[in-house]
C-alpha cells in the first residue's frame, strides 16, 4: 500500500496510516500546491481519529489538485445500485441494515421496504459514505467509491419484508424496476430451528463464487464471514509491503457476493488482510465505510468488528485477533485488554440467560490449526482458549488457514475426547471443538499430514506443526487433528432447539465445492 517492505514490517497499523497520509499529502503539495481537506478525505467516510488527523493534514489548504475525488453526478435513471448486502443491527428480531453502492455519485438514495413487492410505500433515507483512494496508495489510479446504508428499525419478528435501494432518478418501485427488489426475514421471536453458514478466506474467485452458490441453496438464516474478505490488500497488511492493495477489488466482491448477501445478513468478522493502512491508524476505516455493523462491542472506535447478536437460541460473538496476534502484531494490543475483558462479561451474561442455549464464537487467526502456512496463534490460545473452555463455549469458527479442519474434543491444550466423524460432543462436561473454515475461494495451503474426511479417513496418531508466540514460532506435535480437507469448502450448521432438560443440538457439516460432505458431527446440550 505503498509503505516500503523494511518499514512496514516494523511498524504498527498506526505507525503505517501515518506515514502514508504524511507521504501523500507531500506529494501532492510539491505537485500542484497544498491539497484541501476534499481532497484528502473526498467529503470521504473518515471515522474518528482519522478525520481529525486528515483535518490537521489539511490546515494549510489551499488548491485542489487532481488527485481530489470525484464529486461530480450523473442522471441517476442511467446508475443501477450493485452489491447489495444485509447486516443485523443489535436485534436481529427488530433491525437490519442494507447496504449497496453505487459506481459514481447520486442524490438523495434510499430504501423501499414493504409486505409484499407491490406495497413498498415505506421509504427511508440512506447515508452515503464516500471513500477515496488516490493514486499511489496501492495498484489503481484515483479511486472514489460510494457506499450506502439505510438503517431499519421497529421491525416485526419473524416477518419476510421486500425492499429495493434507489436514488433520485431510479426508484425501484417503479414497474420496469420491479426486478431489483429484495427480500429479508428477522430473527423469530422465540426458539425454533435454523440454519446459519460459516468460511472465511473468500476473495474474488471462481471457487469464491462457485461456494456462494452453494451457500444460497443451503437456505441460511445468516452467514458469518471469518475474515480476510475481498483481499483488496493480498500482502496481509503488516507483513509486507502491501504494494498490491487494489480498492477496486472490493467493487468485484460485494458484486460477486450479492447473490447472497441481498437476502442473506453476512456478517463479517475482520482479519489482517481486512487492515488497510490508508483510511484509518487501525486499518479498519474502509471497512466502516463498506459494512455497518452491531454496535453493541466494547470499542466501535478501535473495534468496529466486535460485537454480538442473538438468533433464537443461540447468541454469536465476533472477536479480532488482530488485537491479540503475535504472528501478525501490526494491531497487536490495540484494545489494551478491553477486548478480553468485554469477552468474558459477554460469555457470562450469555450462560446466565435463560432463553440461550448455545454459543457460537467466530473469528479469523486459529486458536488449533496444523496448515504449514499459519498453523496455530499463540495469542487465541493465551487469551481467549481458557475462556472458550470456562464458559463451556459451544463451536468455534475460525479462517486465516486455507484448508477445512477439525479438532477433536480439546480441554487444557490436550484431546480431552476424541471425535470421530458422526460424533457427538457434550461441551458442559467435556471440552470444546474448532473448525478451520478458510477455504472458501483464496489459494489452497497444505498439511504435514494426509487428507482425512469423510469416506476418505487416514487416522493419525500425531501430526507435526507449529505455534505462534511472542518470541516466534514453536514446533508441536499434536493428537487434536481429527478431520484435515484440502479443497474448496464451507460450514452448514443446523440448530435444533428442544424443550427444557432434554438435548438440543448443533449440527455441524463441512460441504465441499463439489456439494459432497466432508464431515459432521453434533453438539448436544441440555436446553433450559
């Protein structure tokens, strides 16, 4: 992005934004005068720290140069909105967010939303934010992207509404337009069963598109997104020079990913390569402005990717190893401990509840992997495995390896039950399972150890790997590699509630791009 190789392998996601808005606005001063804050920040999604250091960047303001976004709009009957995608609010019974963009400016966007496609008389203004990339910062020339969001509230539980985004000059209501709508369901009012599906790793691929095909006819109720999401930035965001970050590749992404996303909340969660340096110190500045998320975390300043919501009988977490990370350390204690602290009054409040069962928890680097390239972080296993293990935490979905794998049964660093495939585990008595769930479109990694799923099991007594941890990487041999898949796949995961006392249940499944099933075993707990 810009930052050369020896600097950015040092420094801090802070230390990099800085240095890149100082290189830039350098630039452009020596080129054609001192730049305006418009140029800058482009009248940009600017969250914030940012906004005043972008502010303070721009205090000698004087001519525009060409490096200013464009502001300019066109007759919006010729622009289509692309890239829809829904987001809960903190409710999922009663809030979602829907989200496009548009490929140049517009006026005055909105949403439509009614009870059936022939009443969409409800109509709600959106929010613009308006992100600029100039030239220099990564492969493109000067970028300008326009995103959109439209907040909806108050709504009904369990009802399926219809909806269409526009703007001046192209209202979806319109009969020729009838085509674009949408649909969403909220979450239902009380316990009943459902399906939610889960990778990370996605980019923009064939296999990335060929999964989300195979995700639309699983029927999810929701899907998490285990981060490292549309790969604008393929370096990793602090490893290396991050020469070829490229913004447009999110216009590819959220276009290849709204067959879903459109009617299916996607809900992201961020890794390392979801760090880009320019837009904010913490990297996450274009994901604010692409994704509106529940707010409810311990720190939407430093932390827009953490927070929780509630389907039925099971509330979700999302976390940012970033945060914790002594592989990848270019956000590494960022939250100052507030993140952890956050997590377990989460974990508490959710275990105490009486109408929660289960307890899901998804984020990106592994806290038990065996692939050659990242293998475990030593960071998940030191802050957030003992809480994993005293809350007695139901599943967690992890990303960053690209490959699907799974533990068995783990209490203490130690197999405390081994799973076979079809088995089932008793997380309030035994222990917890992870899944590695990263290979749904990027490059595939490898093992030290031959595939072994179903139909196709090679048993291994011990597999070779590694750990990440402050000082480096330590070897390991471990028991705790039950299932290993190298090939494009996902999760499908089918919650069934039952009446007080007797067993609900997680169904969990790996499913191949091929549409064959890799793996499965089951959840039991006793419901309350």
């Amino acid at each position: 992005m810009g930052v050369p190789q020896q600097l950015a392998e040092r420094m801090s996601m802070a230390e990099q934004h800085e240095y890149l808005r100082a290189k830039f606005s350098r630039r452009n001063m020596i080129r054609g005068g001192a730049v305006t804050l418009g140029a800058v920040t482009g009248g940009a999604f600017v969250p914030g720290a940012t906004a005043q250091a972008a502010t303070q960047a721009a205090t000698q303001a004087a001519v525009p140069t060409r490096t200013a976004p464009r502001t300019e709009t066109v007759d919006g009957a010729l622009v289509a909105p692309f890239g829809r995608h829904l987001g809960y609010g903190n409710d999922p019974r009663t809030e979602m967010t829907i989200s496009w963009q548009v490929p140049v400016s517009v006026k005055k966007p909105f949403v439509r939303i009614g009870a059936h496609p022939w009443d969409l008389s409800r109509k709600i203004e959106a929010e613009v934010r308006t992100l600029y990339t100039p030239a220099g910062v990564g492969a493109s020339a000067d970028h300008t992207q326009y995103y959109v969001h439209a907040k909806l509230t108050h709504l009904r539980p369990g009802r399926t509404y219809y909806y269409g985004v526009g703007h001046a000059g192209f209202d979806p209501a319109e009969p020729h337009l009838l085509g674009t709508l949408g649909t969403f369901t909220t979450a239902p009012a009380h316990k009943a069963p459902f399906t939610f599906t889960a990778f990370g790793d996605q980019g923009v691929s064939y296999h990335g598109l060929a999964n989300d095909s195979l995700l639309l006819g699983q029927n999810p109720a929701f899907h998490l997104h285990a981060g490292d999401i549309a790969y604008a930035d393929p370096s990793g965001a602090g490893k290396t020079a991050d020469t070829g970050y490229d913004s447009r590749v999110w216009d590819q992404f959220l276009a290849q990913t709204e067959s879903v996303a459109k009617s299916v909340p996607w809900m992201v969660s961020y890794g390392n390569h979801d760090m880009e340096a320019w837009y904010s110190p913490n990297g996450y500045g274009g994901e604010e402005a692409r994704f509106t998320l529940p707010d409810n975390g311990p720190d939407k300043k430093h932390l827009p990717g953490v927070y929780s919501f509630v389907y039925g009988n099971t509330a979700v977490i999302s976390l940012d190893p970033n945060d914790i990370s002594f592989e990848i350390p270019a956000n590494l204690g960022l939250s100052g401990g507030t993140q952890t602290k956050w997590f377990e009054a989460q974990l508490k409040k959710y275990r105490a509840a009486h109408d929660i069962d289960f307890v899901v928890v998804f984020f990106h680097h592994c806290a038990y992997c065996t692939s050659t390239a990242h293998a475990s972080e030593g960071g998940v296993r030191q802050e957030w495995v003992p809480l994993f293990e005293t809350y007695q935490v139901d599943l967690v979905i992890n990303g960053h390896n690209h490959q699907y794998e799974r533990t068995d049964v783990i209490k203490g660093n130690e197999v405390a039950k081994k799973l076979p495939i079809g088995g089932t585990a008793y997380p309030e008595t035994e222990g917890v399972v992870y899944v590695t769930a990263g290979a749904a479109g990027r490059s595939l990694y490898a093992f030290t150890a031959p595939d072994s799923y179903e139909g196709h099991e090679h048993e291994q007594e011990s597999v070779a790997s590694f750990v990440n941890l402050k000082d480096g990487k330590q070897n390991e041999t471990v028991a705790w590699s039950r299932v290993r898949y190298l090939d494009y796949s996902f999760l499908r995961v089918d919650v069934t509630p039952a009446p007080k006392g007797r067993y609900t249940t997680l169904k969990v499944q790996g499913i191949a791009e091929t549409g064959e099933r890799i793996d499965h075993f089951t959840v039991a707990r006793r419901a309350k």
